[in-house]
C-alpha cells in the first residue's frame, strides 16, 4: 500500500463556526498506480491532499504515507514524497535549471549531484528548449512541465500532482498524460485530483470521488460504471419488428431488455462483445437492423448514482 | 549542522535574486540620504555645531533598519502567491531557515545600505571609530532580524497586501516618532519621554548615538543589545512557528 487513510478528517474555522473539509476519508492506494481523485469544487479535494502531503495536520484520523505514519513521522513522509500545487511554483526572475538545481538541494543533495539531477530532469522533461530562460517567459504547459519536474526532483516513491492538467490546451494536456504515464513506467506511485472525467477514465488505474467530504465510491473506472447499470445498446429496427423482444431476452449476456417506438434497448454488461452478438442473432432470424449505437455510463453517472447530483455541473 | 547548510542555502538564493535587480537596495538608501543631506543642516543651529552629525546620523540608521525591514512582508507575499513557500514546505527543509535566509538577505542589504549611508556622512564631518561602528551595525542587525522577521510572521498570518500596507502604516509612524531619531528624546516633555522608555527602538537610537559619540562603555548600549537581542530571538522564534504552520 503506497498510502492508507483511517478515518481522516479536517475542519476549518469560518466565520459561520467551523466548517467540515474532510469528514472521515478512507482510502487505499496501491503501489505503482496512477490514482485519481475525483468531486465537485469545495468537496475536500485539495484539502485531503494537503493533509497527505503535510502540508496541514490532520484533526483525526490515521494515515501512512510512503511507508511513514503521517501523523507521527511528518518530515519523514517530505522525504519520501512530492507535490506539486494548482497554481505552480517557479519564480519568474531565475531559469528552470536554478530553480531545479535548489529544489534538489533542499533535499539535501550536494551542489554537484544537484547539478547532474538538474540536467536529467530537463533532459526527461523535454525542457531544453527554455531550460536556461527566466521562468516568467514560459507559456502555461511549459511552467507545468516544470512544476513536475521540481516535484520529482528527489525521485519520490510517490507524487502528488493537483490538478495537473487544468488550464492546458489539448496538445499540453496529451504531453501531460505522457509524463503521467512515464513516471508510473519508471516505478512511480502517482496520486492526482482532476476535474475531467474524461482524464479519470483514460488515465487513471483506479478512481475515489469525493463528496461533501467524504469518500463516495472508489475502484477502477471500468468497475465503477459497469457497476452502474452496465452499457445500453440502442437497436433500431425498421417498423418495430415484434418478434425482437422475445428473441433477444432468451440471450445469457442481456440483463434487461425494452421495447422503444422503433426497437429496444438492451441492458448488458459488456457492449463491446454484446453487439456483434445482437447482430448476428437478429440477422440469423431474418430481422432487418436499421441502426446500433452503444452507450456507455461515464463517472458523471456514477456520481449521479450515488448523490443524486452532476459532477460536471459544479465541475 | 542542517540548519546551517539549509539557511545558507535560502540565503545564497535570496542574494543572487537581490543581486539581479540591485536597484531595490539603492531606492531604499535614498529616504535617509534626502535626510542627511536636505534635513540635517537645518539641525546644525538645533543640536550645536558640528556635532549635530554625530546625534542624527546615528537616528537615521535606525530609521533606515526599521523602514528598510519592515516592509520586507510584501515579498514574501509575492512568494506565497507565486507558491514558492508552499514548494519548500513540503521539502525537508527547516522551517527556522526558511525564516532566517530571509532575515539573512535583509540584514546584508540593510549593511550595505548602512555603509553608503556613513559614507556620504563622513564629508559632513562626521567622524567615528571603526571599532564603535562595528557595533553599531551589530545593533542594527539586531534590529532588523527582530522587525523583518515580525514582518514576516504578520505576512503569513494576514496573506493579503490590502491588509498588510494599512497595518504597517499605522504601527510604524508612532514606533518611528517615538525612537527620538530626528531629536533626541531628552527635549521630550516628561509624558512623552517615558512612553518612549518602552521602545525597544529609543534604546537602539541611544546606543548608536552613544557609539557615535565614543562611548562604548554606556550602559546604554548593552542594555540595547540584550533587550534587542532578547527580541529578535523571540520574533524568529515566532515567525518560523508562521512558517511551520499547519506542519511540524
């Protein structure tokens, strides 16, 4: 287990009396998986990563990060883990190579070794082209380029991205996902929040959306949305043919079958394989097929299924 | 030691940053010089003669130490947006350094400052010895670890600059008029005098003047290290206690 949480809450002081940011989180992330956190804006988010990566001190609760009690060997969990914020962290009047050299440094890495990190990160990073610039001419996918690159500058078993991908046009956000997926090849655990569900699904091996606080659902995405309700194929007939229904509810692989003004709509668990099937046993008892189309739950369903309310609405 | 390396570490960053942009330390000369230069003949007939140097150049080093400290909050404001503190807080960094390379980079650009300043004084006909000098600028270190340090403790306790510049504003006009730096406090009224008797900073202004006078032997100016010193303990310890929030 890379991190494993108990019970982990944290409450703010607000001028309305205390407010609850995170209300009892569990959590289990493995090791060498890219891990994505999913809910609403203010739903705790951020705030449990803070809390991960000590950057607050949790009100109650247990949690081992990286290996290390969180609550009783903090320092020990820096050491062993990156983040890298929302908003970045480069200053705009040194280069990236500086900022890359100190960041190794407060580590604790001696002047030379910094040196040679520093130079294997722009490498890894592709940031050779504006490496030896001041930060402040970087566009935004470059600064975040570099913000990873100083979040993992210590090669951390671990590393925190916050919303990594927000703000960037889809070329950065493509290149992003590759840097994503290079650090869990090179071993890395990588536990990101994100507001695109469609990044969730793509890219993440496994998934905890949270809400008011708390942990609404966690597994793969695949799990998650099959778990929902399954896929729905909607078959077209012409003239609605009558015999269809009957037909098709015989089949092992339908859970649930509907009648539609022109066809039916079938539950199954697995679209991919089901349709090819649907086809061949409509076609073998002479039925013409007019159209198929195939739906598939994404997590805003999921969500919707256990809240009653849109992730994307707020998101 | 770890915290040795770690604030030398914050501290060659912050003088590399000051160093490309040197015109910030020039700037904050220049209130003082304006001063020296188009105020302090005017106490010449005030003060008695050529000694008038000897009483105000000592002040305006003072004033120069708390206006060139205390509003060092504001980049440190910058940084917190910029998220830069953030990025070394979750670093095994120590927090106390994370102060004190700060307060470090302060207390070398004030130095600095306060040579220039005594070097375009000494024309003036002010004349002082190297020894008591040395200790002059070992008071005014003091007093700007003790005010930037606060600086950035309120900094990190308020994190907005609309809050910051008015506080600032009003805390340090009294704290200024009651160190006795343009006239010593001895023309005060009897009232005024005593409220100035709680201002660590009236200490320092004594101390300096004594130093300048030649008298290292004043109680004066022991009294003002130990109560200066005593304060910037505290406010270091304070302020790092800022940086570590939320995190131990």
């Amino acid at each position: 287990m890379m991190i494993a949480t108990r019970g982990l809450r944290k409450s703010f002081r607000g001028r309305k009396g205390a407010v609850t940011a995170v209300a009892g989180v569990d959590l289990v992330v493995r090791d060498g998986e890219i891990f994505g956190f999913l809910g609403p804006n203010g739903a705790g988010k951020t705030t449990t990563l803070r809390l991960l990566a000590t950057l607050m001190t949790p009100d109650g609760g247990d949690a081992t990060v990286a290996g290390v009690d969180l609550r009783q060997a903090p320092g020990e969990v820096r050491r062993r883990i990156g983040y890298v914020a929302q908003d970045g962290a480069t200053w705009g009047e040194v280069t990236a190579r500086e900022e890359l050299v100190h960041q190794a440094r407060l580590y604790g890495v001696g002047r030379a070794e910094a040196r040679r990190r520093a130079d294997a990160a722009v490498r890894a990073f592709q940031l050779d082209a504006f490496a030896d610039r001041r930060c402040k001419t970087y566009s935004g996918g470059q600064r975040r380029r570099v913000d990873i690159a100083l979040g993992v500058i210590h090669q951390p078993r671990l590393v925190f991205l916050d919303e990594p991908t927000t703000g960037l046009d889809p070329q950065s956000r493509a290149h992003m996902w590759a840097e994503v997926r290079r650090m869990r090849a090179e071993g890395m655990t990588v536990f990101l929040t994100t507001h695109y569900l469609e990044e969730a699904d793509a890219l993440c091996d496994r998934v905890a959306i949270i809400d008011n606080g708390e942990i609404v659902v966690e597994g793969t995405p695949t799990d998650l949305k099959r778990e929902i309700s399954g896929e729905v194929v909607k078959v077209g007939l012409d003239g609605g043919d009558p015999r269809a229904p009957a037909l098709l509810r015989g089949e092992p692989y339908v859970r649930g079958i509907e009648p539609t003004a022109d066809g039916v709509r079938l539950y199954v668990d697995d679209g991919a394989t089901a349709m090819p099937r649907i086809m061949r046993t409509l076609d073998g008892s002479g039925i013409a097929l007019r159209s198929i189309e195939l739906h598939r739950p994404s997590l805003d369903d999921v969500f919707l299924a256990r809240t009653g309310r849109s992730l994307r609405d707020d998101a | 030691m770890k915290l040795v390396r770690d604030t030398w570490l914050v501290l060659t960053r912050q003088l590399v940053l000051m160093l490309r942009n040197p015109v910030w330390l020039f700037v904050g000369v220049l209130q003082p010089l304006y001063f020296l230069v188009l105020f302090g003949p005017l106490l010449r007939p005030v003060l008695g003669g050529a000694d008038a140097f000897t009483t105000f150049v000592p002040g305006l080093l003072v004033m120069l130490a708390q206006f060139g400290t205390l509003f060092v909050g504001f980049g440190l404001l910058a940084e917190l947006r910029a998220g830069i503190i953030e990025r070394m807080r979750v670093t095994p960094v120590s927090r106390l350094a994370l102060l004190l390379g700060r307060t470090g980079r302060d207390i070398v650009m004030l130095l600095a400052q306060a040579s220039i300043l005594v070097a375009v004084a000494i024309p003036f006909g002010l004349s002082v010895k190297a020894v008591n000098l040395l200790l002059t600028f070992v008071l005014l270190s003091l007093v700007a670890q003790l005010l930037s340090a606060v600086s950035y403790a309120i900094a990190l306790k308020l994190r907005s600059e609309d809050a910051f510049a008015p506080l600032l504003n009003a805390a340090s006009t009294p704290i200024l008029l009651l160190s006795g730096i343009f006239l010593p406090m001895t023309l005060a009224p009897a009232w005024l005098r005593h409220i100035s008797e709680w201002n660590p900073f009236s200490w320092a202004v004594q101390a300096a003047r004594a130093l300048f006078a030649g008298h290292p032997g004043d109680p004066h100016v022991w009294k003002a290290l130990v109560i200066l010193g005593g304060l910037a303990i505290a406010s270091a310890a304070w302020a790092a206690r800022s940086f570590a929030r939320g995190v131990r």
